[in-house]
C-alpha cells in the first residue's frame, strides 16, 4: 500500500506538517475491507477515482514526530502560519478546553498592530455570568504552559455561541469575517 506525501525529502517531511495524498492502490486496499461501509461513506468518491488511478489531496495537514508517529493538526485550509511555523486550531483549541470556564472555543487566523498573523482564539463561556477579563487571564496562563509562544492566542473573542453548518462543522470563515469588521 502506497501514502506518501507532497513533501520528497524524508528528513524534511519529519520535520514539517504535510498534507496526505494516497495512490490508487493505497485506497482501494484500505476500503475494499469495508465495501457495506463504503456504500453510504464520503470517500465513495474517492473510490471510484482511485480504480480510475487518479490521485486526491485529501486537504489534511499531518506532522511526524521523532517517534515517526503521525498526527492529526487538522484541514490545511483552516492551519495558517504564526512567525513562519504551522499553527494548528484543533491543537489551540484542545488546550483552551481544558479550562473548566470554557464550553465551547475556536481558533482562526488574525493580524497583530503590525499585520503580522498570530491566533485569535473565539471563546464561548460555560457560565455567561462569569468575568470575562478574569477567564481571559487564566486562559493565557494555561496556554502560556502548554504552548509554544507562537501557538498562544493573542485576542481573546468572547462569543455567546459559534456559527455551525449543518452538519455541525464550525464555520471558520465566519470568525475571519467577523475580525474584519
């Protein structure tokens, strides 16, 4: 079975996040296992494109770390750069729900005074009551721990709830316009 990468140089697609693209062999063998499952599943579409040999970007980013064990950072389109390295919402995101005070969070691209990208992170509070100023400042000394510098929200937005599609994906797009204004 075949995955490989659109990065050639093996030392440096350990180093840097990667989106997955898989040949034809490699998804065939992976959903031939499961033709029931396959039936009413997303990547019908890709089935029928691999017994046609075409390739598809699937649009994930992944990293390697020195273990060689792959993970997960989310959709290429919503991970952006902060000081020239890859930030991964879904690993902001993570750590801000850790916080007992957070029900529900969203990280997205924003620009600093200088227009330098950096993560603003759209906060939905457990209890609305609660001081937003204060949970903010908690919420910086717990990423400030887990995160490197780079990964660390710089605004803090917060939202009564978040914009869903319907299938209950956050509609990212929706929080970038929303800085704009």
């Amino acid at each position: 079975m075949a995955v490989y990468t659109d990065i050639t140089d093996d030392e440096l697609a350990k180093r840097l996040p990667t989106v997955f693209v898989a040949d034809g062999e490699a998804v065939v063998t992976l959903l031939l296992g499961n033709l029931e499952h396959l039936i009413n599943h997303k990547y019908q579409l890709f089935f029928y494109l691999k017994l046609l040999g075409v390739s598809v970007k699937t649009g994930d980013l992944y990293r390697q770390d020195g273990e060689g064990l792959w993970w997960h950072l989310g959709r290429s389109d919503d991970c952006f750069k902060s000081s020239g390295r890859w930030v991964s919402p879904v690993e902001v995101e993570g750590e801000l729900l850790r916080h007992d005070g957070v029900a529900r969070a969203a990280v997205v691209e924003d620009f600093d005074s200088n227009q330098l990208p950096c993560a603003c992170a759209f906060v939905v509070k457990q209890d609305v009551e609660s001081d937003s100023a204060q949970l903010e400042h908690e919420l910086r000394k717990l990423v400030a721990q887990s995160l490197a510098r780079f990964k660390q929200p710089r605004r803090y937005v917060f939202v009564a709830e978040l914009p869903y599609t319907a299938t209950g994906k956050i509609q990212r797009f929706k929080l970038r316009q929303s800085l704009k204004q």
